[in-house]
C-alpha cells in the first residue's frame, strides 16, 4: 500500500492544491510547531491554506466556498496530518465543526455574515461544547443563556476548546431553559470581540502543541437573538451534527498521524529487520483511510451516516496508537529524542482518542446502532 493514494471519489484540485500546500508550507515548519508556541498563534496556517482555496471545503459556492465535500476534505486533513496534526487540527476545527453548522442550520443572513468571512480565512472558528463538569456527557453542561427582550445574556466555562484565544466566531452551546438533558440546549453564534469573553492561556499539553487549547470563559456575554443557530432547544441536534461530520476529519487526521509515524519507521535502517511489524503498521493505516473515506462518501451522498463516522473515529485513532507506539519502539533509542518524528506522532495520537467524542463514546454509539 501507499500513502500517497487518494480516494478516486476526492476532488482532484483539492488533492493538487493540498499536496501543494503540505510540500509547501507545512513540511518546513512542521518541527517547529511541535514545540508549540503559547504568545504566538500560528496565524498563516489559516491564511496560507485560504490563499489556496482551502478553508471553505464544505461551504456552497454562493457563500464563497468550493463545495467539495468530505472525501475531499478528510484527504485534505490526513495529508496536512501526515506532517504536522496541530496544523490538521487548526483546520479541521474550523473547515468542520466551526463552520458547517452554519450551512446546515445558519438562516440566509448568519450565513451571508459568516461563512464568507469563514470560508476565505478572514475569521477563524471555533466550537464551544465541552465543560469542565461535562466532558463525554454534553447534555449535562451548566452554561446558561438567559433571554430578555431581543438578547441572551451568556454565563459559563468551556474546556478544551480548540483555537480558544485565537478564534474570531465560537459556536456555544448553552441551557436556555431549566428543563432537564438536552431539550433545552440552543446553539449561539458568538463573536470573540463581544464583551464578556474571555479565553484563557492556552493550556500546556501531552501533544498537539502547535494549536491552541484553552477554555472560554462567558462572563455576561450579550448576544442578539437572531444569532441563535437554529431554532430554541435544537442546539443539541446541531452539536451532534457537527460531531457526526468531525468525526470524519478526525479519523483522517489520525490516519495521517499514523502514516507519519510509518513515514519514520520505513525511514529508519533498523525497522527494515522487522518486515512483519511494518506490514502490520501499513494494514491498520490502511484501514483506516478505507473507513473515513466510506464515511466521508455516504455523508456526501446524503446519506445516515453516524454509525459509519463513529467506527473510522474509534478505529482509526486507536490505530493510531497502535502505529505510533510500534514507531516509536522501531525507531529507538532515536526515538527518546522529543523532535524525533516518531515521539512527535506519538504524543499526538493520544488526543484523537479523546476529542470529537472518546473512543468510550463511540463504542456506545455503535452498540445503540447495533441493538435499535
């Protein structure tokens, strides 16, 4: 097998341009982003990637994106991941979860404010569920949204939130009613030069350090009504939705993560004596790719797609795992080093097993699907 293959289903001129920009771009810097860097957010991987026509994958034409849909998109993330999975994880947040929402639940005019700013790089996303109380349970988060006249009024703490201090639009999910679970959690639309938030310094993590985690606080954050992204209540639909399709992104990036760490171990004299744990090493990478690449074309096809983005997300990242630790052992003691690209990949890899729903999460999906 090879890594270099893409899915004939991808649009070609992303698959050109992608790999034009990782060459590029990405490969150069992809060391020093693993170092991470806590004062200066890695701005121009946005800009870069939307001076190519690469942040506005999964956004309509009319809105000023290509519309090329997932299999493009997720080849697009495994390729950049491949590299460099905090630059993959930058853009998979905001190419997915922070702006398809808005295509699929935005009215015409959050969508004719936001998704051109989002599409051509001029605003970076971010997507604000997690909670320090409500990490795997989302229904049970605390952040409220009070109504009077025509605003909200926002109070709470996010966690873990992607490009959290670097974000232009959060997407925030939050309680505006006192009923119980998720029936009374609406999505908001809001902007990060609003008064009252404030994200926090970015958190100092195990991997992924060249992209910034952090939480978000909501200190009295007013925004119009006409920002709630669908209707009253419906937030938790728009979450899950976004889940479902982050999924997708996810499990590329961790395929690429996986093919990176295989890239290192081929490249290393002493693996070459352990034939059968390479071939192994390519089997699950492989894998991998065949499982988001289905999911990825049934969501394009317009199709259920859930149960198939929950098993590339659970196989995938724990591939990943797999793969990277194999690595890190072929590569050794090389691989003791922290910019060996072995090490790199393997403190990457963890956090994929996590975000976008842990992997617990998704065997739960998998087994409500199987037992319905």
């Amino acid at each position: 097998m090879t890594g270099d293959a893409v899915p004939v289903a991808a649009a070609p001129h992303v698959a050109i341009i992608g790999a034009e920009y990782v060459r590029e771009f990405i490969r150069p810097r992809a060391v020093r982003m693993a170092h991470g860097d806590d004062v200066h957010f890695p701005r121009d991987v946005l800009t870069e990637a939307a001076a190519r026509g690469l942040t506005g994958l999964l956004v309509p034409r009319a809105y000023g994106g290509t519309d090329a849909g997932h299999v493009a998109f997720a080849t697009f993330i495994e390729a950049v991941a491949r590299e460099c999975a905090s630059s993959a994880v930058i853009l998979d947040v905001h190419i997915s979860v922070a702006t398809e929402p808005i295509v699929l639940f935005g009215d015409d005019a959050q969508k004719q404010r936001y998704l051109p700013l989002l599409a051509s790089g001029q605003w970076l996303g971010a997507f604000a569920l997690t909670e320090p109380g409500s990490g795997s349970d989302a229904a049970a988060l605390r952040t409220t949204a009070t109504r009077s006249g025509d605003t909200y009024t926002l109070r709470g703490t996010k966690a873990f939130i992607t490009n959290a201090g670097a974000a232009d639009l959060y997407i925030v999910m939050a309680r505006t009613s006192d009923a119980p679970g998720a029936r009374s959690i609406s999505a908001f639309l809001v902007e990060a030069g609003t008064p009252g938030v404030k994200p926090q310094a970015p958190l100092h993590k195990m991997g992924l350090r060249g992209s910034w985690t952090a939480e978000l606080v909501l200190d009295d954050v007013v925004v119009p009504v006409q920002n709630m992204l669908a209707a009253e209540g419906q937030g938790f639909r728009v979450a899950m939705s976004a889940l479902d399709s982050g999924r997708i992104g996810i499990s590329a990036q961790a395929t690429g993560i996986a093919q990176g760490a295989l890239d290192a171990a081929v490249a290393h004299p002493d693996s070459h004596a352990y034939t059968t744990t390479l071939a192994d090493m390519d089997a699950l990478t492989a894998a991998s790719r065949a499982l988001y690449h289905h999911a990825a074309a049934m969501c394009d096809a317009g199709e259920p797609f859930t149960p198939q983005a929950a098993a590339a997300k659970l196989f995938a990242t724990d591939a990943a795992m797999q793969v990277t630790h194999a690595a890190a052992e072929l590569c050794a003691p090389d691989s003791q080093r922290e910019d060996h690209p072995a090490a790199i990949r393997l403190r990457d890899a963890k956090a994929c097993q996590i975000y976008e729903g842990t992997n617990q999460v998704q065997r739960i999906v998998l087994a409500r699907h199987l037992l319905a």
